[in-house]
C-alpha cells in the first residue's frame, strides 16, 4: 500500500475489518514491523484526534513519529506552482516536500480545502503535490476532499455495534456556524456506499455532495423522512460543495436550527445510535440530550481513530519489507 486517500485503496473491506479487528485486540503484535522506521506527520490545520490516534498507532507498531506543525514549527509553505514567492511565504512546497520525505518512510498530511477555488481543492493539489515529490507512502489525515482515516474508523463502529446485517445508516447535514469543507461527508458516503448499509443523505438543497462520492446512496431533502427507521445517525455539518451552482462554492447556505439532530429527530429512528467525527459543537450539530444519551457512538469512534490508521500505518510497512 502506497497511498492511503479513498475506500479502493484498502481492497476488500471485508478482509480490512477483519484485520481491524485483529488490531484492535492485540495492538502490539506487529511492533517488530516498525523498529528503525519513522512516520512524518505534516499538519497544516489543527487536530486532536487525527494528531494523538496516528501518534498512538505508530508506538503501537513500533515507529517513531514526528509531528510538524506548518507555519508554527516550520516556514509558512506556498502552495501554489509558479508565484512570485514576495510574499510572508519563505518555503515552496516542491523543497519541503522531498526534504521531509528524505527524514521518513510514510508520510502523513492534514491540508484542508480552502473553499475558495472548488476547482484546486478537488484536484486534491497539496496531497498531490505529496504523491508527486515525496517518493514514500502518503497518508490524508483529511485533505481537500476526503478523511479516509475518518470513515475507516466509521465503518469499524458500525460494524461493531450493528445489530441487522444491513443497518440503515443515514448521513445528516446540521447547522454550523462557520463554513466546513466536505471532506468527513465525502469520505463517509464513499465508505458506506463500499459497505453492506442502505444509506440515506439528507440535507438542505443546495448542499448537494459530489456524485463522485455519493454512489448507491438515496437523496432524502426531508430530514424527518430520511431519519424514519434509521439505525445510525450520523451528523455532520458542510459548506455548499458547489455542484448544481460552482459560483456557491465554500459558502454557508442555511443555519437552520431545525436541522439541528435533537430527541424528536432520534424519536422517529428505530432507536438508533447517535455518530459524529468531533469536534462538535453542542446544540448546534447536536443537542445535549442526544449526544449525552446511551445511543451516543462519539468515544467510541474516536477511540477507532488508532485502529483505522494502524491497520493502514501496517500494511504500508509490510509493503515496504
Ligand atoms: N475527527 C477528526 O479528524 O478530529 P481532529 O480534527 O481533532 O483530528
């Protein structure tokens, strides 16, 4: 495994929860396949889970991680091929890329969209730019368009608390106060469409996903309508993705607090349980009633973070052997 950005990378989703399993319950079984290796992990937004899961996965293996933070710990890097860098920049990508590379063997990177050009963030032109310079394995810790480590984490808690052999999993736009990219929607409605689930998306119109990622899903504009039988409810908030009006990219088209996931939206489920990546914004995304309940999946999945990525962190090192 070389790259790590969408469901077909991992290969048959059956063997990669199988293996998660396997990870999960004996997470220091494959040390030996890390000693004398090093992770880079290149971060050019925040993160809490992202940053201390792939940290984790990597001791469990073996590995040694280093952590950049891009323009705290390092010069700020321009992105963009071909500028007159007379700007605060004092770095290009097409240097730090292949000088990061030669202190690693994998390398992973956070970048998010930056909603103002659909067109260079869906060309996925910083995790690209790694592929392209790097000449070593690259993981998206959630880049322009997709989190895979996200949706992988997901799908292993689906997994493991479903109680039908195909659960209906519903993915819900809610209001946010500031502008989100698609990444976490993209990469959970390409998983899910790769998965044994019947899978429902709802949102405001406008908020259409790319049908790249939306494949076998059912488009339900009612919320109360998608949610009806539901066994997992997964929240998440995003800014228009640009696909019926590219001009309306990146923008903030509804704050409507009647998308907000509360108790009577849970009612009309078949008492399902209650998802989101985090960070969440309380009484906004979700209320506290629901995110507090016992149906609520939100530990739990975030503690799935190591497991996702530490099957992925080893099958790139027993790809490199
Ligand atoms: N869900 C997620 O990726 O969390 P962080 O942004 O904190 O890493």
């Amino acid at each position: 495994m070389n790259k790590f950005f969408h469901v077909s990378d991992i290969g048959d989703i059956n063997a990669a929860l199988a293996e998660a399993r396997q990870v999960k319950q004996t997470p220091y079984a494959w040390k030996h396949l890390g000693e004398n290796r090093t992770i880079m992990l290149v971060f050019f937004n925040s993160s809490l889970r992202t940053r201390l899961s792939s940290q984790k996965a990597a001791l469990n293996l073996g590995m040694s991680p280093i952590v950049l933070n891009i323009g705290q710990d390092s010069w700020k890097l321009e992105t963009e091929m071909g500028v007159v860098m007379d700007g605060d920049k004092s770095e290009h990508l097409r240097e730090a890329i292949p000088v990061m590379a030669s202190y690693c063997d994998i390398i992973g990177v956070r970048s998010f969209a930056g909603l103002k050009d659909r067109e260079f963030d869906y060309a996925e032109t910083i995790l690209s730019q790694f592929v392209q310079y790097a000449g070593k394995p690259v993981i998206s810790l959630e880049s322009a368009t997709v989190h895979p480590c996200q949706a992988f984490a997901d799908l292993i808690t689906i997994d493991e608390y479903k109680t039908k052999a195909r659960p209906k999993v519903v993915l819900t736009w809610a209001p946010h106060p500031r502008a989100l990219p698609q990444a976490v929607p993209n990469s959970f409605a390409e998983w899910m469409g790769a998965a044994d689930v019947d899978l429902v998306i709802t949102h405001p119109h406008g908020y259409e996903l790319d049908p790249a990622f939306t494949a076998g899903a059912r488009i339900e504009y009612d919320q109360m309508k998608a949610l009806e039988g539901a066994d997992f409810v997964y929240a998440k908030n995003w800014s228009c993705p640009g696909v019926t009006d590219p001009s309306l990219y990146g923008q903030i088209l509804s704050k409507d607090m009647g998308w907000t996931v509360d108790e009577a939206h849970m009612a009309v489920t078949d008492n399902a349980h209650f998802m989101h990546c985090l960070p969440v914004r309380r009484n906004m995304i979700v209320s506290d009633g629901v995110i507090d309940s016992p149906r609520s999946l939100v530990i739990p999945e975030a503690a799935n973070r190591v497991v996702s990525i530490q099957v992925v962190m080893k099958r790139m090192l027993e790809s490199l052997k």
